[in-house]
C-alpha cells in the first residue's frame, strides 16, 4: 500500500471543539450568536423552568427578517448571558478534560437568561444628553420569551420602555397578563414592526408628558417614593404582593445614588429624570437581566399611576 493511500484511509482529526467560558468576577458577558445558537435547546421537561415555544436565537431571527422584509435599517446588539443562570451538562469524559461550570464546549451549556437589543438608527431624536432612538428588546427568563419596543439613551444607555409596548409568551404579573402563543405574538410583532413610527410618536409623548410634570421642591417626593416602594418590595418578596420594578437590593443602588446626587447639587426636576434615575440601574450585571424590559415597564407605569398623568397608550391596530 502506497504511503498517499495509507493516508487517505486514514481517519480525519477531529476539530476541537469551541469552548466557551465565564470568566470569573462576570455575572454577565457577550456570546456571540454562533456559539448561542449551538448550545443546549430550552425544550419542555427542563426542571425549574417553562417551556418556550421557540428558541431565543430564532425568535431573533424572526424579529430581523420582518425588518429587512419593512426596509428597516437596524444594528445588531450583543448578546448577553448571566451565568447564575446558565450551566454546562458535562459528560465524565468531559470533566476528565478539565472541563467545569465555567468552561465548556459551547454546545454542552444551556442559558437561561439571555437578553439582546436591536437599536433602529433611523429613529432618532434629540441631541447631546437628550440623544436617543428606538430600541426593541429580546428578552429569555424561566418563564419564557418576551420582545419590549423602546428608546435607547444614549448618554446613560439606558432601555426605557414606555407606553406598555412589551409582548411575552408567559402569564405575567399573577396571571393578570396572559402569555402570547407564538403564533399570536408574531402576529403582533409584524403589525408592531409595521407601526414602528406610531410607537415611537406615543413613546415621545408619554416622555415629553414626564419632563412637563415637574416636582415640588418644598416636598421629599423621591424619598416618599423610594418608601412606597421599599413596602411594595418587601410584599412582593415575603407576603405574594404585586410586581416591583425593583427588588430591595436594586432600591438599595437607587438610594444610594440620590444620596451621591443630592451631595453634588444635582436635582431631579421632572418625572423623567426620576424615570431615567431608576432606569439607569436597570443594566446587565447589576439587575437580573431576564427582567430588564419588564421592570423598565413597570417603573414607568408606577410614575404615570403615581403621579395621575393622562398618557397615551400605544394601541397598534391589528
């Protein structure tokens, strides 16, 4: 046998495979979307958490064609992972690699949590620390999916979600929202990316409506605030109360912060600044980043109820 034909029979080397790894003092990182989409599918029969009707990469990829398929320009964001809620399922062989919960093949982790932003240049509005443009918000928790339409700040990069424009394939807030079938959802998700303009109109209202309302200076409305919700909080977490946009450990940063601003004669002047102040902790690596855009949802509507504004709701014809 010649040495060329020996060679031929010979089996090929297999590729190493891609690892992916956390590093230790991240909570949350970037994954790309190759190594995202080759892990470990959410499927029904996991413990813990919910079934989804489809996987957190394809459900981008969905939202991306219907705005190619509307001619919208659009920016890819990261992708993030948490890894308090992401695992690698080794084999024995694996471990005796050397393989552990902080690195792994990427196809042997499965993530939990993952959140991802979609920034849309072309609309956009204001200029220096009032820059922004929407933004729409891809978000995986235990309990499911969920697509928020939004702005993006620039200054803070911050993701406000005004107007209740959050759609998800779970029951949300003890089962006074009911979850979505995908069907449905994508449904309202093209008519939504159909009615980008509309929701943007709404959204800067509802935000010009905040900057209008201006706060008392003789009265302690952040600290009466920051006590109500503090209450709510400690109900949500101990006696079943409704839904929060913060837990006591985020209300401890938000206070904290006042203090700081407080100390430089910085004030909060308008129900915006109050909303932009909450929404600046509201990132990945300080919040659970499952619940960023429902949490940005919920401060919002907290605001508006707390203080009896008259905003408009973005209603998308269907």
């Amino acid at each position: 046998m010649t040495e060329v034909k020996a060679m031929a029979m010979m089996p090929e080397k297999a590729k190493a495979p891609e690892i992916y790894e956390f590093l230790k003092e991240n909570k949350v990182q970037p994954i790309s979307l190759a190594a995202l989409s080759s892990s470990i599918r959410r499927d029904s029969g996991l413990v813990g958490i919910r079934n989804i009707p489809t996987q957190f990469w394809t459900m981008y990829s969905v939202i991306t064609g219907m705005l190619r398929e509307e001619n919208v320009n659009y920016t890819e964001g990261e992708f993030h992972v948490q890894y308090n809620s992401s695992k690698a399922y080794l084999t024995d062989a694996e471990k005796a690699d050397g393989f552990d919960a902080k690195i792994a093949p990427v196809d042997r982790w499965r993530h939990d949590k993952i959140i991802n932003v979609i920034q849309i240049p072309g609309l956009m509005t204001g200029t220096g620390s009032e820059l922004r443009n929407f933004a729409i918000g891809l978000t995986l928790n235990k309990e499911g999916l969920s697509v928020a339409f939004g702005q993006h700040v620039h200054e803070c990069v911050n993701f406000n979600v005004l107007g209740g424009t959050v759609l998800r394939t779970y029951t949300y807030d003890n089962g006074k929202n009911d979850g979505l079938p995908w069907e449905l959802m994508m449904h309202k998700l093209r008519q939504w990316v159909k009615g980008l303009q509309q929701i943007w109109n709404v959204q800067n209202e509802i935000m010009d409506q905040m900057k209008s309302y201006e706060l008392p200076k003789d009265i302690p409305v952040v600290e009466e605030i920051i006590g109500d919700l503090y209450i709510r909080a400690i109900k949500q977490a101990y006696f079943k109360g409704g839904l929060t946009p913060f837990d006591t450990h985020e209300l401890s940063n938000f206070t904290r912060e006042m203090i700081q601003s407080r100390r430089t004669e910085d004030r909060l002047a308008n129900v915006w600044d109050v909303y932009s102040w909450g929404t600046s902790i509201m990132k990945p690596g300080i919040v659970d980043i499952g619940e960023i855009a429902n949490n940005s949802n919920l401060w919002s509507e907290y605001l508006i109820d707390r203080f009896e504004m008259n905003v408009p709701e973005a209603i998308i014809v269907e």
